[in-house]
C-alpha cells in the first residue's frame, strides 16, 4: 500500500480544513478487503473554534446594530423649506375657515328672507343667536390660524389682516341689512325706502366679497413660493 498526497477537507464554519489521509493499492481483488482503523492527533482547542465563530459571529452583529442606532442619519433640515410648508398648510387651514365663514352669508340671508315673510321674530331671533356664534367661533378660529401664520410668513399675515378688515366691513352691512328688515317687518321703513336701502347694501356687500376674492388665498399662497 502507497500514502499519497494528504489532503484538507473543508466543511461549514471550517477555515484550517480537515485532514484526509490518501492511500492507493494495485491489483487488489475482493478477499483483499479488510477493515482498518486510522488513528491520528488533533489540537483539541478547535473543537471550540466553530462555537467561537458563531458567537462571534452574532456577537458582531449586536455591535452593529448597536452602532446603527446610536448613529445620527437624520437628514438635515431645510428651516426656509418647513418654513415655507407649515405656512400653506396654514394658508390651506385659513381658506377652509373662510369658506365656511362665506357660507354663512347664505344661511344670513335665508333666515331674513324667511322673517320677512313668517314675520316671525322669536325664530328669527333664535336664528339669529345660532349663526352669530358661528360667525365668531369661525372669526376667532381664522384669529389663531393668523397668529400662527404671522410667525412663518409675515407678509402672508398682513395679506389676511387686510382681508379680514374687508370681512368686517362686509359683517357690517349683514348687521345693517337685518336692521332695516327688522324695521319694514316692524312697520317702522316703507317697503320703498327697504328696497333701495337694501339694494344699496348688497351692491357694497357683492363689491366686497369681489375684492375679497380678489385678494383672497390664491395671492395669499403666492407669497409663500
């Protein structure tokens, strides 16, 4: 029998291989074969070695981890950029606000017309009341909103200050136009002098709500870009 070259077998978590001892014989036949028994030495600190690789192994892995949470990746801010987000929102808050503020004109203007026929003045009194505290829930709602806005864009705040004085000038006239059909129903205004004053009236209030529309959010957003 002839040893040949020795060899290294490698197996999973292995990096100095495995010895493999090569022997070869010629011109055997089957009663030739008989068992044998290949004692050989090995270090015996390797036997620990594939435990240490796996604990390493996770150990390194919990470094890492530790490492990627303890590490900043917040990306830096762009305070002109947030800035510039946080007061459309605020424009967006402000014309929601107007719009339900707008609607009410309508409501306004049903419950007259409905007090001058029903001459009813408990229930439009009542109305009245109801639609009032909307009004100045709404009013102090877009008050808040424009406090918040004044410190993002300043000059987007000024634009709604002056949109909100046009709004009261336009409340103004509302309070005028239910005074004058308080008195027609109280006999106190010639239907004449009613139809011309409240005529009168809703020409200012349609000049407002143009100028209002004109000057409204759209260029109010304008200023945010």
């Amino acid at each position: 029998m002839e040893e040949g070259q020795r060899e290294l077998h490698f197996t999973y978590l292995d990096t100095v291989g495995r010895p493999v001892v090569v022997a070869s014989k010629s011109n055997l036949v089957e009663q030739h074969i008989q068992d044998f028994e290949l004692h050989y030495s090995f270090n015996k600190v390797l036997l620990l070695q594939e435990p240490l690789l796996v604990v390493g192994a996770f150990y390194l892995l919990f470094m890492l981890v530790i490492i990627y949470m303890r590490l900043d990746f917040a990306i830096s801010k762009d305070e002109a950029n947030e800035s510039r987000m946080r007061a459309a929102c605020l424009i967006e808050e402000v014309q929601r606000l107007l719009d339900r503020q707008s609607g009410l004109y309508s409501v306004y203007s049903d419950a007259i017309h409905k007090y001058k026929s029903s001459k009813d003045a408990t229930a439009f009194a009542n109305a009245r009341k109801k639609l009032d505290g909307d009004y100045r829930s709404i009013s102090n709602q877009i008050s808040q909103v424009q406090s918040s806005l004044n410190k993002e864009q300043p000059e987007a705040a000024e634009k709604l200050t002056e949109l909100q004085r046009k709004e009261h000038e336009k409340k103004q006239l509302l309070d005028a136009a239910i005074i004058m059909a308080e008195k027609v129903v109280n006999g106190r205004l010639s239907k004449p002098a009613y139809v011309e004053g409240e005529t009168n009236n809703k020409t200012k209030r349609q000049k407002l709500s143009a100028e209002m529309e004109s000057h409204g959010c759209k260029p109010l957003m304008k200023v945010t870009h």
